[in-house]
C-alpha cells in the first residue's frame, strides 16, 4: 500500500472519531508558507517571464490547432457573434440603483455581457489566429479602461465613501474586478503585440490600468476583509479569499517580470490563502453548499494550480489528505439527476463543473472526482467554457481531451460523515439517500438550520431546503433572516414554545453523534435557539432503515409557553386529510409521514414569484405543520416516514 494512501486512512479513521470539536475552529496550519519556506526561497523557484504559461503562443497556429482539434471551430462561430456586439455602457443610475432600491441585477448584466463578450473574443482569435477579432477585442479592451471601475455596484460599498457608485478616488479588488482583472491580463500577454501594430497606447493603457486596479491596491491595502490579514474570532473566511486570490496571482504572474517584486506578491498570496485553508474545517465539507463548491474549493484549486504552475511544482499541496477531502465533497453531495444536498446558500439542483471537478481529482489523484466528472457529461462530450473566466476556459481546452477519455462512474459510501462541519449523509439499498447536519449559525451563507434533513428517494427531494433567492442588498444585510428562506421555522426543524432558532455564533448543534453503522445521527439542538425558547434540551434523532426515516425529538423545557409545531416542507402533491398521516408525492415517489395522534396538521402555501426557487422546486412548494394540542415540559415525539 502506498504510504500517501495509508496516511489518508489513518487520518479519515482519526476525523470519524473526533467528537466535541468545536464548531468554529480555527487551526494555524498555514501550509502554503510551510510548503514554500520562506519568501527568499520562493523568489528561487518562481519560473520568471510566463514560461510558466502552458498554452501555445499566440503566434504557434500548430499547437494551437493540436490543441484545439474539434474545438476550433465552435469557438470560432461564438466569436463570430461577437463581432458586431454593441458594448453595453453602465450608468451612474445603474450603480445608484443598489442603494435605491437593492437591486443588482440592473449593473451586473451589461456588465456580465462585456466581460463574456471580451473572453469569447480572446479563445476565437487564439483558435483562429488570423486577426480577425482583434479591432473588436481592442474595442473591449479600451473601453473597459475608460470604466472608472470594474468592481460590481454591491460591492462597491466597501469603498471609503460607502456608496455603489464607483469613486475615481480609490480602487477596491472584489470578486468582479479580479475576475476583470485575470481575464484582462490574459488579453495583454496573448495580444500586447497585436495591440500595438494597431496603436502601442492600446497595450500601454492597459497595463497600465491593471496596475492601478489591480497590481496595487492588491500590495497596499491590507484591509481588504477576504485578505484575512486581520482576521479575528467569529469573523468568516469565505470563498472571496480564493477567489480573489486565484484572480491575483494571475495578474502578477502574467505581468510581474520583476523577480523580487514577484516574489513579496506571490508570498503575500499565500499568507492570505492560508488564512482560508486554515478557517476550513479538516474534514473538507463546503459549509456554503455545493452551489459554492466551485467558488470556494474550486478556487482554491485553480489558484493551487496556478502557483504549482508558477513555481515548476515547487509550491504543492496537492498531496494533502485535507485538499483531496475538500475535493471529493462536491461527488459525496451528489444524490443523482441534477439534485444535489443543498444546505446554505445552495441550490438544490446542480451537480457541478466537470472539467473542474476532474482537473481537481487529476491534482490531487481521486478517481473518485475524476469518473464524478465523467458521469455528470452523461455520454456528451466536455465543452470549453466561453463565459468570463478565463483560466477554466484555458484550462480545459488543455485537460478536457483527458476528461473526454475517462469511464463515467458515481459511488459513494453508505455514510459520509463530516465530523468538524458536522454533515452527515446516509445512504439505504432501497434509494434512499439522507442528509442532516448539526452546526452552528453563523456558517459562511448561513441559514437558521441547525439539525435540518433533506430527504431524497431515488434521488428525488422529498423533503425539501427550498434553497435562497435571487440576491438582494436584503440578502447579506442586518435584515438577512427577515428572509424566510433563511429561518428556521421554514426548515425541517421545530418551533419550540413558538420561539424558532436565532442568528449568532453562539447558537449551535451539541452532542453531535454519527454512528454509521446503524445509519444513526442525533444532535441536541437547544442551544440553537434563543433564551425565549426556555429549552433545557432538545435531542433530534435520525435512524434511517431499510424503506423508513424514523424521527424523534425528546425534549425537556424550561416552561410551556406555547404548544410546540413541527415543520416539514416539501413540494408535489400533499395530502393531510387522514389523522395522523401525510402522504406525499413527487415526480412518482410516494412516501407516508405518520405523526403523533396529540399533533393537528397544517398545510400552507409558499407562493414561488423568484425565478431562482420556482426554475428549481416550480411555482409553489409546502410547509407542513405539525402542532401539539397541549403545551409540555417533557415529552417525546416521533415521526415515521416510509
């Protein structure tokens, strides 16, 4: 047996074992900076002057056609299109439109539009190669420098100014103006050259304005919260740090000739993406769901693979067992068709970018990603991205030939335990598939959900997390759980004294059990709600069974303010005309919820107007509610579902 693979046995038996661990660790590995040694040994491995880059030059049409192969002429044709594209010009009011009224949509459209326009055009001339797209490329580029800025109206608040219209004064990095940003660069090295045959001021202007957008504030401004520099207790480090880091390091890497100024760049990355690796939890889980995989472990990735790149392989940490479990999370919250284990800020529906996930499993050896990818193209072949980032496009116009040859599979063990983040999913040979979680309130995208479960029959959701909305300044403002998409009372879970559970670090799951064997978890899920609550304990348990979900809640009060509800939702046909049952059924699953005959059930109607929840559950889904007829300070319920 190889010792890499020993080692990640001995460490996933250790994380199966690991109960208490704190919800909200935060462990000082700081790998990147250990991998490296020190910034005086990075600048000795930094392979200078792009020959880093592994694509053709612009100018090498045989290798870009080897490359490419069937490929080039599909890229081509979506060039074409482009040829004519009428650039899109923000207003001011555009910007003001977020402080108005929350809406983002108005600025980030045209925006989106630009950005894809300029990428489309890049992969059309380098698959062509013969001139044809550089007037329109420039004509991108230019005015994307006469822009006063490429950060979206949003974000544009973490300015000193506070406001969403961009201030001339000062340049912010976001995720919209790295990923600008990287892209740009792109443009510069394949076409500095080409831009100057046509005037040298194109190439000139441009370089110029990544320096100021990008190059410097990125050096100057430690500030910046995704940064982490100045992190402390409680705070969060999400998918941004990654992100923008990713974005970063591009930039320098493509435009930095300057080995010493290089070197205090790219070491300054890795301080700060070490601050991400060491906030996520060992055991590998994406707290923000599968919808943010690709942001958060995903960047993490690309900007490995761009460091590994950027230093001959130097710089690694593509053989630690925490990067590979990071990867791996994205297949294990698979269920099947399209759905997908949704906690957080996720959609329910997804699956995930194959090439991705497979250049991930290649960098770190999991089959297991690698076939993931496979099953996801379902016999098609991979496409190449012609979107707005640029490195995913780039990369798998290199890696996708290797996907396209790869046998399709997708298995996952009976139980998938996520000891520190505390997800649990189990699985039953009838096609049933469970997923609950313990956790804390203040997970990165949080929802009030402590001690949640989604449950799937083959692979269909059942019982449902309705997932988020489309994203208003609401969404990550004060009044972010005035959203019922992000209470408590709208998740599986139940309303204790009338009282739903509350926002904060301090409200979490205790005594979190998984016993995989007997497909068991439990967690007392008091301490999530407030002191109003008067809860002593709350123990909700899960046992899944061969054709049968059973539910318990034992319980202990402080006082019998209100009689206690449970809630449920779902979606599909519901039927709670029988005392004591629930029938459900969806998209030809039927299931039987059998409730305690002290309970009177409820059904009401979520009207779905937002396209991001009706494009994925329909128009409407369901809660049901379950009420006791008496208000108890001891009790225990139980709820069978087969």
């Amino acid at each position: 047996m190889k010792k890499n693979t020993l080692c990640r046995i001995i460490l996933s038996f250790c994380l199966l074992i690991v109960t208490g661990v704190s919800a909200h660790a935060y462990t000082e590995r700081n790998l990147l900076q250990k991998t490296a040694g020190s910034e005086e040994q990075l600048k000795e491995v930094l392979v200078m002057n792009q020959k880093w880059v592994p694509y053709p030059a612009y100018t090498d049409r045989a290798g870009w056609d080897e490359l490419l192969g069937a490929d080039k002429e599909t890229l081509i044709r979506a060039g074409e299109k482009q040829l004519n594209y009428e650039w899109k010009v923000i207003r001011a009011t555009d910007y003001l439109e977020y402080e108005r009224s929350g809406e983002r949509n108005i600025m980030q459209n045209p925006y989106e539009a630009n950005r894809k326009a300029i990428n489309t055009l890049m992969l059309a001339e380098l698959a062509e190669g013969k001139g044809r797209f550089i007037d329109q490329l420039a004509n991108g580029v230019f005015f994307s420098c006469e822009m006063t800025s490429w950060v979206l109206s949003a974000h544009l608040v973490r300015q000193s100014t506070k406001r969403s219209l961009p201030d001339y004064r000062e340049q912010v990095i976001d995720l919209g103006s790295g990923n600008y940003g990287s892209m740009l660069s792109w443009v510069y090295y394949f076409f500095h050259h080409s831009f100057d045959k046509l005037d040298p001021a194109i190439s000139l202007r441009l370089r110029q304005t990544l320096q100021e957008r990008i190059l410097d504030p990125y050096m100057n401004n430690d500030r910046e919260w995704w940064m982490a520099f100045h992190w402390k207790p409680g705070e969060i480090i999400n998918n941004w740090n990654p992100w923008c880091n990713s974005n970063v390091l591009q930039c320098y890497l493509l435009l930095e000739n300057d080995r010493d100024r290089l070197a205090k760049a790219v070491w300054r990355s890795m301080q700060s993406v070490d601050k991400f690796i060491n906030f996520v939890k060992a055991d590998g889980a994406c707290e923000e769901g599968p919808s943010y995989w690709g942001h958060a472990a995903g960047k993490m990735y690309d900007y490995l693979q761009i460091l590994f790149d950027g230093t001959g392989g130097k710089v690694s940490l593509f053989e630690e067992p925490m990067v590979r479990r990071m990867g791996e999370y994205i297949s294990r919250t698979y269920v099947g068709n399209g759905w997908v284990v949704n906690f957080a800020d996720a959609s329910a529906k997804g699956g995930g970018d194959a090439p991705l996930i497979y250049r991930y499993g290649h960098a770190v050896g999991s089959d297991e990603m690698m076939q993931f990818a496979a099953y996801l193209l379902n016999g098609k072949r991979p496409s190449i991205p012609v979107g707005n980032d640029t490195f995913r496009s780039l990369q798998s116009i290199l890696w996708n030939g290797e996907l396209e040859k790869t046998v399709a599979a997708h298995t996952i063990p009976a139980c998938t335990w996520y000891p520190e983040t505390e997800f649990c999913y189990l699985t039953n040979k009838s096609g049933w598939f469970l997923a609950t979680k313990g956790g804390f309130n203040n997970e990165s995208h949080n929802h009030n959900d402590v001690g949640t479960f989604s449950l799937y029959v083959n692979t269909i959701p059942v019982l449902i997390d309705a997932g988020v909305g489309t994203y208003t300044r609401q969404t990550f403002s004060k009044d972010r759980y005035t959203i019922w998409t992000m209470q408590s009372n709208y998740h599986n879970l139940p309303m204790i004294n009338g009282v739903p559970q509350s926002y904060g670090q301090q409200y979490k799951a205790t005594d979190v059990v998984c016993q995989p064997k007997k497909r068991f978890f439990s967690a007392d899920i008091a301490t999530a709600y407030p002191e109003e609550a008067g809860v002593n304990n709350w123990t909700r348990a899960y046992s899944l069974g061969e054709k049968q979900l059973t539910i318990t809640d034992n319980f202990s009060l402080k006082s019998a303010k209100a009689p206690n509800q449970v809630n449920f939702l779902t979606w599909g046909k519901v039927d709670i005309s029988v005392l004591g049952k629930v029938t459900v059924e969806v998209q030809g699953q039927k299931v039987t919820l059998e409730y305690p005959r002290e309970f009177t059930a409820d059904l009401e109607t979520i009207e779905l107007p937002d396209t991001r929840l009706s494009n994925v559950w329909g128009p409407e889904i369901y809660r049901i509610t379950l009420k006791d007829k008496e208000a108890r300070l001891t009790g225990k319920y139980k709820f069978v579902i087969k």
